[in-house]
C-alpha cells in the first residue's frame, strides 16, 4: 500500500486520474485485490504502462473472469488517457 501511495504523488494528474479509475474498478469487483496490490512502472510496455500486482483469488474461474473484465477497463482507460494497466499476480 504504501508503495501505491508512493507513486500515485509521483505522477501527473491525468494518469492519477487514470489510475484512480482503474483501481476503482477493481475495488468494486475483487476488494481483496486493492487491499494489497502494488503498483510498478512496466516500461518494456512504453511509458505510461504499469503492472497491478494483487494476490490472485483461490478459483482459477475468478482468476479468469476477473482478468478479463480488467482488461476491459484498462482497454477503455488506454483509449481514454493514453495509460496502461496490466493486472497480475
């Protein structure tokens, strides 16, 4: 969390926004997965792409259906804003 924190006073605000957003999503659809996630730059992706890093629920269906969604929103926040987020464990 604090790693999170962190970065989120490093970065301009339109990608806060971004990822604001995206964290937001993913709150709504596996709380767990903001409790303990961790946010790092991906830069073999370009600039502006990050990995969010969450402990993966224990059914690999969840796993699944949860990845999908999210890259749904990271889809339209990319569009949206430029930024990239990729969901892993």
């Amino acid at each position: 969390m604090a790693r999170r924190t962190n970065l989120r006073k490093k970065l301009p605000s339109e990608m806060r926004d971004a990822l604001a957003d995206y964290l937001a999503e993913l709150e709504r659809v596996y709380p767990a997965g903001t409790k303990q996630c961790q946010i790092v730059p991906y830069p073999e992706y370009g600039e502006g792409s990050y990995l969010v890093k969450i402990p993966p629920p224990e059914d690999e269906e969840q796993w699944m259906a949860l990845s999908e969604h999210m890259a749904e929103v990271g889809t339209r926040i990319l569009v949206q804003s430029d930024q990239f987020f990729i969901l892993t464990t």
